[in-house]
C-alpha cells in the first residue's frame, strides 16, 4: 500500500506499482545487485535486508530502504524482489534505521531509569521502527501517554532526578500553542536539567512523515475543526469512519518508513536530542 498523489481516486490501491507495465520475473536478493525504484527514480546496489525491506545505497552513499517484492528495474526490466532461502543467518545492514553503524548483537539489557514518553501509540511506534535498535543499545524504553493534558502531574509523579532523566516528545510545540503553554508549565516545575520537553511543529506525528515517501506532493491541510487523522484520510479518500479506519491508514503510512532519510530533518533532530539527553547520565558514569 502507499499513497501516489491526492488526484488519484484510491491513493491506498492495490497494484500501482504494476499498472500499465510488463510482467515482472523474480529476482532473488544478493548484496551488490544493483536495481532501480522507478516510482522515486532512486538506484543503487543491495547492501542488505531485513523486516520485509530492502536497503539500496546509491554512488553517493546515499541509502533508501523499500518494500521487498514487485515494482523494480533490473537493466531497464521489471522484476519483483525476493528474499533468498536462509543459508545460516540472513543479510542485515552495516546502519540501523538511524543511521547508526550496526554493532554485534548484544544480549538484553536492563532498562535504565530513564524514560522517553511520547503523546500517543503512532509516536511510539515511529520512534521504535527508526530508533528502535539505539534505544534498545543503550537500555531507554519509550512509553506513549495518550495526550499531554495531564503533564504536569505526570512529570510530578514521574520524580525526575540525576540519574533518572525524564524526555517528553510533544506534537505542535509552536509559540502560542496549548502543547507550548503546557510545556512552559511542566519547565516551572522546579526539575532543573532532569527533564527536557522537545517537539515538532506539526499537529500530528503523521505529518513527520516526508510526503515523498509516501508518494504525495505534500499533505492534506485538515481544517481545525476537523479530527485530524480522519480529516487526513477523508482528504485522501480513504475509509475514515472510526479507529479501524485510522489504524490501517496508520500502518499503511508506516510502512513506507524504511529509515531516517523517510522522516522530516527537524523531527529527526528532536528525537536524537531526546534520547542524548536521557542517556547523560550514564554517558558520563560510563555504568
């Protein structure tokens, strides 16, 4: 599933990859094979893959990770992608979805004291599929809170203190904003530099999401008195009724999301802020 352009009359229909072109041939996944994504134009050689994706790295270094399966060009041919029959274990990227250069495997960690909370589950669940493999490196867990009204009593009963650092990642974080005034309550609280309240200026995490990479131009504006999420997908003329039609909207947007490069820079920037702030403290005790 993905979304072409809102002139479409079904942005989420099946088969667009494979309208109004030739038959593709299967093609097995080896490192170096070098194969074109002709919906974003990009090309380069396999360097891995993992959770359904392909990663392809093009001459300038550059790396995309796609859906495995149809709708690529070998030497100008269609084929549809598959992955090989495992042979001992599976081909995984030098880089997590980050960005970060992949160690060995570690066994499981204790979780530190500090936290990441987030507003609700699709704010989770970005961060987890993009810095899910960092997070879990350095022992942080991210919870979602369902809303930020209640803040200031979380935060209080949360007890930040040195060594346990609380970060808060907050939708709409703009001068003027319900999300701002709260966030400038929470900063009173008294908390010195144990808590660090960081945001995007977008009204929903939806939005984090580069419109190319879900194949729009840009997105929806969704007027104010409007639920965003179903004002979002009614624009796009998808099924918006209830949750169901939310949560499939959701997955089906998250599942374009191969890596860092798919996600807004300045949303990029405030979860990496985030997480080097939690993790201070046992940065520098080296525990």
């Amino acid at each position: 599933m993905t979304f072409p352009d809102r002139y479409h009359s079904d942005v989420l229909a099946a088969g667009w990859q494979r309208a109004g072109r030739k038959s593709s041939r299967d093609v097995h996944l080896e490192l170096d094979l070098v194969v074109e994504e002709p919906t974003s134009g990009f090309c380069g050689a396999v360097v891995g893959w993992e959770s359904g994706l392909v990663v392809l790295e093009d001459r300038h270094a550059k790396r995309r990770s796609f859906p495995v399966g149809p709708g690529f060009l070998l030497d100008g041919e269609p084929v549809a992608l598959r992955i090989p029959a495992r042979r001992g274990s599976a081909a995984v990227p030098a880089h997590t979805a980050s960005g970060s250069r992949r160690g060995a495997p570690e066994p499981a960690k204790v979780a530190l004291p500090s936290r990441i909370y987030v507003e609700g589950r699709h704010d989770a669940e970005l961060v987890e599929k993009v810095w899910g493999d960092d997070l879990r490196h350095v022992g942080i867990v991210v919870e979602f809170l369902g809303g930020i009204d209640d803040l200031v009593a979380v935060v209080e009963e949360f007890r930040p203190e040195p060594g346990r650092r609380l970060g808060v990642l907050v939708d709409h974080l703009v001068p003027g904003s319900k999300e701002s005034r709260i966030a400038d309550q929470v900063a009173r609280g008294g908390y010195g530099d144990h808590v660090m309240i960081a945001g995007h200026r977008f009204i929903d995490v939806w939005n984090a999401v580069l419109p190319a990479t879900v194949g729009l131009k840009a997105w929806p504006e969704v007027p104010r008195d409007v639920d965003f999420k179903k004002g979002t997908l009614a624009a796009l003329g998808q099924p918006h009724k209830d949750q169901a039609d939310i949560a499939r909207g959701w997955q089906a947007i998250l599942a374009r999301v191969g890596s860092w490069r798919d996600l807004d820079p300045r949303f990029n920037t405030e979860v990496e802020r985030l997480i080097d702030f939690v993790t201070q403290d046992h940065l520098d005790t080296g525990s």
